[in-house]
C-alpha cells in the first residue's frame, strides 16, 4: 500500500527527500544512504518508523478518536483554559484540554529522523534486539564487549533509534503524572 498521509505516515516521501536535503550534507552517510534507496524502500522505512512513533508512550490522547495514527493530540493543560471545543475526546466537559489542528512539526522530523537511523543502524539494531530475546545478556569479541545490562526486550522492540527523534518527541514523553 502506498503512503497516504495521516494514514500510514506522517509526510510523503518527497517531503522527506526536502528533510534530508535541508538538514544534512550531500557528504554525510545519512543523505547517501537515504538518497541511493529506492522509493519503494524509502516508503517502507518512513512507515516502519511511523509504527515505532506511534508505539512510544506518549501523553494525552487521540485528538479525534477515529483517526488512524496517533497524532494529532488531545493534551490535558493544567492550570490553563482554552474555549474550544475537545472533539474526539471525553472530558466530561472539563475545558483544560488543548487539542492539535494538525500533525507538530517535530513529530513529522522526528519520524525522518527515525527512518534514516533505520536505514543506517537498522540492521545492527535488529541483531541486538534479537540477542536479547535469545537471553543474552553479554557478548565480547577480541577487545569489543558489550553487554545488556537487564534491559527490556520489549523496550529495546519499541525504543526509537535515533537520539534526534528522541528529542524531538520529548515534549510528548511521558516522564511522570502531572498533578492538576
């Protein structure tokens, strides 16, 4: 299925061709190895990372419960008001809510930014997370060791590559209960 936007993805693959060009050199591995592929692959990596976006434990709730991918949200503000109307979401007529016309910015960067860490890491990244769901826990190799530490399988599943979308998707992070 091709991409449709707010479907399967966040932006199109042209729209992520003008990302890449704008925020990297012609020279640097992410521009390269985005610029070799394919369209037929450069959409299966923009989806792929769509799916880890809207897998992350994120704040708030869809703005309208009938749309497909995550974002827009629906944000509960505390100690601030706003007149509009919340549609999509029951707050029982609680008005503290801040409901996004559209799809932020830094969310369709960050979905860029976790397709080219897809493409230049994925692999190695899978292999990882692989290893870790066979058990183990550390591995070395002459003088290159690593080790896994108790981490989640689940987690390292879920977790986004790229330290970039990270990032950019902090303000949506849940990192603790706000208190109203």
């Amino acid at each position: 299925m091709a991409i449709v936007v707010n479907e399967n993805s966040y932006l199109t693959i042209a729209d992520a061709d003008t990302y890449v060009a704008a925020n990297y050199v012609s020279t640097d591995t992410k521009y390269t190895t985005w610029d070799a592929l394919s369209d037929a692959n450069k959409e299966i990596y923009l989806k792929r990372a769509t799916k880890k976006l809207d897998r992350q434990l994120i704040r708030g709730a869809k703005a309208v419960d009938t749309q497909t991918l995550q974002f827009p949200r629906a944000l509960k503000l505390c100690g601030r008001r706003y007149e509009q109307a919340v549609y999509g979401v029951d707050v029982n007529g609680d008005r503290d809510w801040y409901v996004e016309s559209a799809v932020q910015q830094n969310v369709i960067d960050a979905q860029v930014e976790e397709s080219l860490s897809l493409v230049t890491q994925g692999a190695t990244a899978n292999k990882r997370a692989e290893l870790q769901a066979q058990g183990v826990k550390s591995f070395s190799l002459g003088n290159l060791s690593e080790d896994y530490g108790n981490a989640s399988t689940t987690q390292n599943k879920t977790q986004l590559l790229s330290v970039e979308a990270k990032e950019l998707m902090r303000f949506y992070s849940i990192g603790g209960v706000a208190v109203c």
